[in-house]
C-alpha cells in the first residue's frame, strides 16, 4: 500500500532560519508528490506540487524536488518568516499501472512548525 | 472561481439529530472528496465521487450518508452521531484523478453533544 513518512514535531525555529521538511514516500504506481499547508482552524492549502521524478515544485519561497532514486520530497525554505508557522503535511496521489480514476490523498502525519521572531 | 465552499463553518448537534454538511465547487472538477480531520491528526479519506458516482467509500459507518447531486455539489448526511465523530469535516475536488492537485475547503467544525 501507499504511504508517506514526515518528521514530525513540533519544529521550532528562529526567523531567518533555514528550513528542511524531511518527507519519504511509498507507493505501488507513478505517484503525485504535493505540500499542503493548514494555518490554526482552517482547510489545506496546497503549498506546491511535483507529478514526475526531478521535477521540482516551488512556491512562495518554499522549494521540493521530487527524487525518485531516494523516495523522497523534502521541503526547504531559505529563510523563514513567522508568518510560515503553520502545519506542513506531504501528501502522494497514486497512479495505477492502467487505468485512471480518483483515489484521494494519501497523508504524512504533518509537521508542526513554528517561528519564532 | 477556483475555491471550494464549505457550509456551515461550524455545527453543534445532538445525538439524535439529522444535519447536513454541504460542499461546493465551480472549477468543473469531476471528482469530490470528503475528509475527516481529527485534532493534531492528518485527514483521513471518507468517501470519493467521480463523476457524480460514489467510487470509493472507507469504510464509514452509515450514520454518515454522502450524496452527489451534480457534479457541483456534494453533501455528507449526518444521523445518530457520537461524540466521537466530532472533528473538522473537509471537502475537497480534483480533475478527475486528482494527480495534478485538489482544492480543500475550509471545512466544517462539528460538535456531537
């Protein structure tokens, strides 16, 4: 079956710190690689997103490459903001061998993070 | 329109009652999703539609009841629920198999007293 490993936390860092968001995966077909974000007493945000091997996805500062040979998306961010403090989830969607179809999302247990100024 | 809305934002019900969570989205997305979030926990997957068909169901108890309407709307009925099936209930969309992303919803914060 499919799952995904993240360190979990809580991760406490200063401003301007460098960040790493350690996630591996496992999966049976070709799978999607996504960042979410929830913010306290809100939904998911998707962050960024990867859907094959090398590619990197990146937004908001935030950066993850999808590298197939070691299982892994790990998030990194430069310099962090306190505004970052929030729950980091990776996340996979699975493609079959054959056919298509909607599965959903498979979770990491998510990584608290927090900044502090 | 690229969000999904979730209605109401928060709920408190009793044990005996029938409520409904509503989930709704215009992107043309084919397939919609409900979640259950428990507090300090990831999502866990409840129910799947595509293309208005329920595909996948993991095993919920039938005090919850999900209905596709069109390919808008998605609503989870609720009956008879415990305590502990208080969490924050997210919908979400995709095209159809989801593998260049979903879009959540807020979510919907239920209380069973």
């Amino acid at each position: 079956g499919n799952s995904v490993t993240q360190m979990e936390g809580p991760v406490t860092l200063s401003e301007e710190a460098f960040l790493t968001i350690n996630c591996t995966y496992t999966a049976t077909g070709y799978p999607s690689l996504f960042w979410y974000v929830q913010y306290p007493g809100e939904g998911l945000q998707l962050l960024l997103k990867a859907t094959k091997a090398d590619d990197k996805g990146s937004n908001k500062g935030f950066e993850a490459t999808y590298r197939k040979e070691t299982t892994s998306f790990h998030l990194e961010k430069g310099s962090v903001q306190v505004s970052d403090s929030a729950v980091y989830f990776c996340a996979l969607s699975d493609r079959p061998y054959s056919g298509g179809g909607a599965d959903g999302l498979t979770f990491g247990k998510g990584t608290h993070l927090i900044i502090q100024p | 329109d690229t969000e999904v809305t979730q209605t109401p934002k928060h709920l408190v019900m009793g044990m005996t009652n029938k409520k409904s969570l509503k989930c709704e989205q215009h992107m043309g997305h084919r397939a919609m999703y409900w979640y259950k979030q428990k507090a300090k926990k990831p999502p866990e997957l409840m129910f799947v539609y595509s293309y208005e068909k329920l595909s996948i169901n993991e095993s919920v108890p039938s005090r919850f009841s999900p209905e596709c309407p069109n390919s808008s709307l998605l609503n989870l009925h609720l009956h008879a629920l415990q305590p502990e099936d208080s969490a924050l209930y997210l919908c979400a969309s995709s095209q159809d198999t989801g593998n260049y992303g979903y879009t959540f919803g807020s979510g919907t914060r239920l209380t069973v007293v």
